[in-house]
C-alpha cells in the first residue's frame, strides 16, 4: 500500500509555502487550494464545537489526501449533524457545491446539530439530501468527491429494534461509481477491526476491517488510489465498540482514497 501522508499534512501549515501533492501530477492541491483550505478551517464563523474536534479529525490533511478543490461537487454521505458539511462548504465556494445526506435514522440522531446547523441563511451552496440509500437517485457523473467518513461499517450494522435499515452495500457502491465523474474519488475513512471481523462483529462494534472494505469497494469497480495514516493509533482496543467511553473519539481509523476509472 502506498502511504503519502507526509505530502498531504502540510496542508496544516498555511505558513509553508509547499504545495499539496498527490500521487500524479494532475491531481496535485495548488497552494492556493491549500490555503483555501486552511483559510476554511479557520474561518470565525465554524461552530467552536467543531473547531474542538479538528484535533482528533485532522480535517484538513484528509480533505487535502482526498484532494477536494474548491467550486467543485461533493457529497457528504451519511453527514450526520454536518461536522464536514461546513468545511466543505466554506472550502468550494459558491461556485461549488455540497450534498449533505442523511437517512432518516441519521436525521432523527442528529436532529439537534442539524438544526442548529442550517440556522437561518447558513451554507447557501449546500443542498439537503434527506434519503434513504436506496433512494437517491444521483445524476451519472456529476460528482467529483464522495466522502463516506466513519459510516462504511453502517452498511453491516442491523439493530434489534429495526431503528436501522438494511442496505444494499454494492448497489451503494455502484451508485457512487455512476455518479462520480471520471476520476472522480470516493474518500472513506473508518473504524479499524479486527482482520476477520465478521457480519455480526461489525454490527456490535461499528468497526470493519479495512483489507474487507477495500476488496469490497475495489469489487464495485472502484481503484484503490492510497492511503492516510495521519488517524491510526495502534494503542485502540479493536475489541472494544467504537462508542466505548474507553476509545470513542480515539479509535485506529483508516482512510483510503479511491478513484472512478477514466
């Protein structure tokens, strides 16, 4: 596996004048990219909860491996109260655009962060998504990023009082693959299982083994582009549930990059 975290952590340091580069040359952040981005991250206007967890996020260095620009088309699957919706929406612009999804489960969740979150005349240029999954309905190549940030694991998760849905993985899959542009990247970052971590594992500790979840999405049609080790921890108890007072928020997360063939 190809690693290339070094490159992209700079994006940190608006200071540094380097550029944010990928693993081809057109795929490189500018370093006005860069400090657009930085310049998102750091806007007075983004919730100080929010600003409080970019610690243990590192927004920018994923945003910058997955190699988002700004006035381009993103969708936050799975966006919960918003927690990137905002980045991305002050990092693309007006020019840009952001589709915030969220299933009915994830909107009865997070109902207060995603009130507060749409207040009045906030996020002009991000469009709503309230969906189940297999009701999208995403217009073919129209997207260039799809970011699936610690919810690839919900595909598996099946809770004994059907507060859930159960979804078609691969359909997901191949809807994401039809709707990205050539090129285009499907970002997923994860929880980290244990190697062998079967259907009912998942369902308990909302974690997926990453070799499991790359052959999955290499299956849809998807290539694997790189990895981000800037959110492993090798010290998480992978037994543990990722809402385990012990390691919630601290969990060994993985964050892979694909990219739509073309």
């Amino acid at each position: 596996m190809r690693t290339v975290a070094p490159l992209v952590a700079t994006v940190v340091a608006l200071v540094l004048s380097a550029p944010i580069v990928a693993s081809d040359a057109d795929r490189d952040l500018t370093r006005e990219d860069a400090i657009d981005l930085v310049k998102a991250l750091r806007d007075g206007e983004r919730p100080e909860a929010d600003r409080e967890r970019d610690d243990a996020r590192r927004p920018g260095a994923v945003l910058g491996f997955f190699g988002v620009r700004p006035e381009t088309a993103v969708l936050d699957m799975f966006a919960g109260g918003g927690y990137y919706t905002e980045i991305l929406s002050r990092y693309v612009g007006l020019k840009g655009r952001v589709y915030s999804h969220n299933n009915k489960a994830y909107r009865d969740y997070a109902a207060d962060a995603i009130k507060a979150r749409y207040r009045e005349g906030a996020l002009a240029n991000v469009t709503r998504l309230d969906a189940e999954v297999d009701e999208l309905d995403l217009p073919e190549n129209s997207l260039d990023t799809v970011l699936l940030v610690l919810s690839y694991h919900d595909v598996y998760f099946r809770p004994g009082d059907g507060s859930w849905p159960e979804i078609d993985g691969p359909a997901m899959l191949g809807e994401f693959l039809s709707a990205l542009k050539p090129g285009g990247v499907l970002g997923v970052v994860d929880h980290v299982g244990e190697a062998g971590l079967d259907e009912a594992g998942m369902n308990a500790l909302h974690r997926i083994d990453p070799e499991r979840a790359r052959r999955e999405i290499e299956a849809a049609g998807f290539v694997f582009d790189g990895e981000l080790d800037v959110l492993r921890n090798p010290g998480d108890d992978r037994t543990k549930a990722m809402f385990d007072p012990a390691v919630r928020g601290k969990t060994d997360r993985f964050v892979y990059r694909f990219r739509k063939p073309g």
